[in-house]
C-alpha cells in the first residue's frame, strides 16, 4: 500500500517542489497539502496519514512549529513518521527532533530536495520507523567528536555498539536491559562508559543521549 503523506509549508514553491517529488513516486501517496500549522494538524485528525513532511517554521508563529508538532506526534501518535525540511543545518534543531529517540524521524535541508530520490527515501525510511539525519547537520558535532581521522566509535565495545544502537531507538534503560538480556545496572554501566567514550560527559543526561544518537546515526550505516 502506498505510504499516505501530508506536506506542510508556508512557501509555494517549495510546496510544489515536495509535491512534484513525492507524486511522481508511487510508493507515495500525497493526501494533503497545507501552508500553516492549524490546517496541517486539522489534516493529521480527519486523514490520519502515515508521514508528515514538514517545515521547522510555519504560520501563525513561524518559530519551530515542525519541531513541537513532532514531539506532540511522539506521544499522542507515536506511528506516525514526521520528515522536517530546514534551511537551518545546525546542530541544535536535530537534537530537538531527536530529544525523545530518532525511531521515525528524519531531519533533511531543503537543498536536497535538488535531489529527486533523497526525499522519498527519507518518507519510506520514517515510515518504516527508521531515521534519516542530513549529514551537514551532523558534520559540525562529528569533526568535534574526531580526533584526527580517528572516529570515536571506533573506541566503542561490540557491546557498547549494541546499547548505542538501542539508545539510537530512542529505549529507556529498562527497555535496554530488555532486549539485550543485560541487568539495568549494567546497561547503565555501559550507557556511562559511552558517553565518555564519545567526549559527552558533563552535560544533561537527555542532552548526551541525544547527541550519542547523532554521532551513531553519522557513522552508522544508512537507514534507508
């Protein structure tokens, strides 16, 4: 079945771009287009679609509307995939999208839209609850993280990798524990040993899950 998607943006041309690249797929089906914020959430209650692609920025506050309507999503409807297109590659607003877990989110500049494929992969990725972060945004918080050409992941226990990978999807230690078979304290031990690992330590606690979620989402394999 095709994926059902709604496109938010104050901007028409790039509503028509979105449009023009998600119609042409036809794993894609585009069931609404809106210009604010309002109209989008009124679309999301009466279409439930499966993905929404939206700005970081839209009316009436045109602050970081995309950003809230996600986290909302994240609680109240959880199976929804969210795609927010920027023209801002920093740091700061990938870790917002990312604060409660990168499952289904994906966070992309508005340049890539140049490239015909990129968005549709990204709407497939969230759909199927993977996660696509656009490497300009990680580019800044990975070379901090590098010492020379070395990686910090590569300082990283196939164990530590593993637990990184499950905080990448956004579990609390007890789910952790779970899936790995391990004691919470000893998720907690390695969850630690991580942030060091990665140069996170002293910082809030969701901050440097979410950032440990970057650097893994950057040196991981592609999602889609």
């Amino acid at each position: 079945m095709p994926i059902r998607t709604v496109i938010a943006d104050d901007s028409i041309l790039v509503r028509e771009g979105v449009r023009g690249l998600l119609s042409a797929d036809e794993n894609i089906e585009l069931i609404g287009i809106y210009d604010d914020l309002p109209s989008l959430e009124a679309a999301i209650q009466t279409l439930e679609p499966e993905v929404v692609v939206t700005d970081i920025r839209m009316p009436p506050g045109m602050s970081d509307e995309g950003l809230q309507l996600a986290a909302r999503l994240r609680v109240e409807r959880p199976n929804i995939g969210v795609v927010v297109l920027s023209q801002y590659a920093e740091p700061e607003y990938a870790l917002a999208l990312l604060e409660n877990g990168a499952e289904g989110r994906a966070y992309l500049l508005k340049e890539r839209l140049s490239d015909a494929g990129e968005l549709p992969r990204a709407v497939t990725a969230v759909a199927d609850g993977g996660s696509v972060i656009d490497p300009k945004v990680v580019e800044t918080l990975v070379h901090a993280r590098r010492a020379g050409e070395h990686s910090p992941l590569a300082e990283l226990t196939s164990r530590e990798r593993a637990v990184l990978e499950q905080v990448a999807q956004g579990r609390s230690n007890a789910a952790i524990a779970q899936a790995l078979f391990l004691s919470e304290r000893t998720v907690e031990k390695h969850i630690k040993v991580i942030f060091a690992k990665l140069g996170l330590a002293d910082e809030p606690d969701v901050n440097r899950r979410v950032k440990a979620t970057l650097l893994y989402l950057a040196g991981a394999e592609p999602t889609y």
